[in-house]
C-alpha cells in the first residue's frame, strides 16, 4: 500500500451498488426453503426480457455458459469459423472453442472498439457460420449492417451484451436486434448478481432448447418436478449442461433491475464530469457515445497518444502512487498465451493492438464521491503538467 492510500484512501477503478434491500431479498430466498433455480429465476428472466425487448430470456451461471449455449441452439461445431473480436476479454474467443469451432480474429473500429461490418468481411472465410459482436466496454456495436452482412450467407450473429445492459442502440435497448444475445452479471457489471448471465434473443424455439440445455437437457426442470407431489420420470433428451442460475442469485437480480435507471444516470453524470476536464488536453481521448447509440460507460476507457507527456504505463504507476486503482484497457485475445501461434484467421489486427496498448480504464461506479474522482481527474492533469 502506497503512502497515498494510507493518507486518504484507495479510489477502485468499480465497485457494485449493492444494500440493504439485495440483503433482505436474499434472506427472503433463504426463509423459504427454495435456494436453487426456481421462481426467483423466472420472475428475473421476464423482467429482463420486458426491459430489453427480448422475445426470451434464460437465466445462466455466467456470460461465458451463455454465449456457449447461443453457439450450440445456432448448430455452430466442428470444422466452423466463428469470426470474433481480438479486442474483448478472452471469453468471447473461447465460447467458440468450446463447440469445437475456430475463432477467427477481426479488428475493430478506433472510435468505439467494436467490430464493423467491414473488420467483420475482411475476416469471412468459406467456413464462417457465425459472428460474435461485442458491445465493447458498453459501447454498442453498430449491429444491422453486420447483420445485413451476414444473414444473407446463413451466418447467425451473437451479440455478447456483457458490458451493455442499459445502453442504447437507434433508439432501442442493445441486444432487442439480436438473434441471441448474451449477458454478464459479474461483480464489474453495471447489474450485478455475484456471478452469472442471461440469453436473451428473438426465436422462441431457440430459447426453449437453451432453456433445457442449461439444466442437463432435462425434459422436466428441477423446479416443476419439485412442484409436483408425485414427481414425472425425466429424460435427458441430448448431452446438456450445467449452467444454472440460483434464485438466491435472481433474487438479488431482480433488486438491482429496480436500481438500473438511477444507475445509468448517475454513471453519465461522471463519465460527463470526466469528459469535461479531459477536453482540449492534448493526446487525452475519453470514450463516448457512437453517433448510432449511447453507452452506459461500464468501461470508460481513456486513450492515451503519443502527443501526451507520459505513456499508458506510465500513468497507470502514476495514478497507482497517488492511490488510484485504474486498469489497463481490453486485452488483445490473439497475444494470450492460449492463442499466440495458433490458426486464428489472416486479418490485420493494428488497431486492435494499438487499442490495446493505449487505453486505460478509469474508476467510474455509482458511488463515486466527487471529491474522489476529482482526485482522479487532478492526478491525470498533473500527469499532463496542467495542475
């Protein structure tokens, strides 16, 4: 611990908004006996897909388990190309792994750090059968003209959603123009249930196959076979998975689906405050809304050019003595020891690596004091040699 910390006190880069009302519905799940996959789950999954405008919502143990069963309900297996980003936690990369399919890596646009629909062409091969599209840091991808892209060649898009609850793209909550799309609701989220994640998508059917897929396939869930007195006989109708949410989990879901719009207020309030004090400082780029969309700041990424005094790792020892926890921008997949050397596709991946390297995240969480990110701002202008 720096003598910084010590004097006034860490800053983290996030923290959850979690209190008392998520305590008491936890002990609400626990007084009534029920704790594992149950009614809490169903009542979480119908208020998410209401507030996204999803046709479906299953609840999951992860995003991760989530987009794995939005690959296997698509039919995407071995000897397929998933075209993913490079620029997105390895997750993304390793969904497609999972089904035995090749991810192949796309660049990603330098304004927003998603993919488009022209990184995702230069990346096509003959055995692309699907495409995952990040709402990178929040930032919503600009998904019809990939779409329009891809659908044409039978290619089924995924939208990893991870970071993007509450944003918004042409005037529509992100993830209700997708075929699936997958959640995360990790302790980093902006919705938080401890772990955990969602499918969501427009085809019923899909759903209703995920939905059995998550609890082993079972044509009976655990939660209706409880229900009865005189339990039916289940059959495990395919090799499925355990990727169940827990209604304690829900439970605290569902509070915080109450909590979301004071959530993403407050996170613009900050990220404005921030943009503010960045303005004009040369070699400073903060992240912001795409002209097709508006972000929720889950991330809110600041680049760092080569006009700025001090590099990115250089700012970040700064912030770090001055007791400032901030992050490293997203990694790039293809430089993970997991994926270096391997068979990932041709596609030049320049400003993934850029991004990569030049990005930091900045704290930015509910309940941010002012005078803490006023911390933050001053030690990144001294850095600058402006205060």
């Amino acid at each position: 611990m720096t003598v910084s910390e010590t004097q006034v006190g860490r800053i983290d880069v996030m923290k959850p908004w979690l209190g008392e009302e998520e305590a008491q519905a936890l002990a609400d799940v626990i007084a009534s006996g029920w704790v594992a996959q149950g009614p809490r789950v169903r009542e979480f999954e119908e208020g998410f897909a209401a507030g996204q405008d999803a046709g479906f919502a299953v609840a999951t143990s992860s995003c991760t388990s989530a987009l794995h069963l939005a690959l296997v309900v698509a039919g995407v297996g071995p000897g397929d190309d998933v075209v993913v980003p490079s620029f997105s936690f390895i997750a993304t990369a390793n969904a497609a792994t999972y089904v035995g399919a090749r991810p192949v890596f796309a660049d990603v646009d330098l304004r927003t750090g998603c993919v488009s629909a022209a990184t995702v062409k230069a990346a096509l091969t003959p055995a692309t059968r699907a495409v995952i599209a990040v709402d990178q840091g929040g930032v919503p991808v600009d998904l019809e003209p990939i779409r329009t892209l891809c659908d044409p060649l039978g290619i089924v898009v995924v939208e990893d959603a991870a970071c993007a609850i509450g944003s918004r793209y042409r005037g529509k909550p992100v993830g209700s123009n997708a075929e699936l799309a997958a959640w995360s609701f990790h302790p980093r989220k902006i919705l938080t249930t401890g772990e955990g994640g969602m499918l969501t998508g427009s085809r019923k059917d899909l759903g209703e196959r995920a939905r059995r897929l998550r609890e082993h396939a079972m044509s009976v869930s655990a939660a209706d076979r409880h229900a009865s007195l005189l339990a039916p006989a289940e059959q495990y109708l395919e090799i499925g998975f355990n990727y169940r949410m827990t209604d304690l989990q829900a439970a605290v879901g569902i509070v915080q689906l109450g909590r979301l719009e004071a959530v993403l207020r407050r996170r613009r309030e900050l990220a404005a405050t921030y943009a503010s004090a960045f303005t004009g400082v040369e070699g400073l780029r903060l992240v912001g809304d795409p002209s097709y969309g508006i972000t929720n700041f889950q991330s809110c990424w600041l680049e760092v050019g080569p006009a700025f005094p001090v590099g990115r790792e250089d700012l970040l020892a700064r912030l770090a003595s001055d007791g400032i926890s901030a992050r490293r921008g997203i990694m790039a997949a293809h430089r993970q020891p997991a994926y270096a050397g391997a068979d990932t596709g041709t596609a030049e991946l320049g400003v993934t690596e850029w991004l990569s390297d030049h990005t930091l995240i900045l704290p930015l969480y509910h309940e941010l004091a002012l005078h803490d990110q006023v911390r933050v701002i001053d030690s990144v202008l001294r850095a600058a040699g402006k205060s």
